[in-house]
C-alpha cells in the first residue's frame, strides 16, 4: 500500500480456504495509507453465507453475485 495507491481489492472470503477476512478494518488500514483509494469488495463467496454489513464496511463498491444464492447468472454491486 502507497499514498498514491488508487484503487484497491478486498476478497471478503476465499474460495478455497474459507477463510473470512475482516474488510472493516483492512479498509480502515487502506484510508489510512490513501484516503482517497477507491476500495472495491469482492463478496461473492461470503454474501450467501455470511453476515453483511456493507454501511459498516468505508468501501466503495461491494460486489456480489446472485447465483451463488440460486437464482440466475447475473452480478450486483
């Protein structure tokens, strides 16, 4: 992470591992650094599984995809 650094991409869950990272704060860590990064979530794995609380998040898109939920292939952010 750089001052300049101008967009930035967090993976809420992975695909492989499960394992869950905490978007609030690694966002918090990202503004700190570069106040005015765009910060786009990729929650696609975690949505249909897990809480969101995407107003709680200081992100600026949160992307999802709703067949992950059985419905048809199409993406939402």
């Amino acid at each position: 992470m750089r001052p300049d650094t101008r967009i930035a991409t967090i993976l809420h869950t992975s695909p492989l591992t499960g394992m869950r990272m905490d978007v609030a704060e690694i966002a918090r860590t990202i503004r700190a650094v570069s106040p005015e990064c765009m910060i786009i979530v990729d929650g696609i794995q975690h949505a249909p599984h897990g809480f969101l609380a995407v107003a709680d998040y200081d992100v600026d898109a949160y992307i999802i995809s709703p067949y992950k939920a059985y419905c048809r292939f199409l993406g939402v952010g």
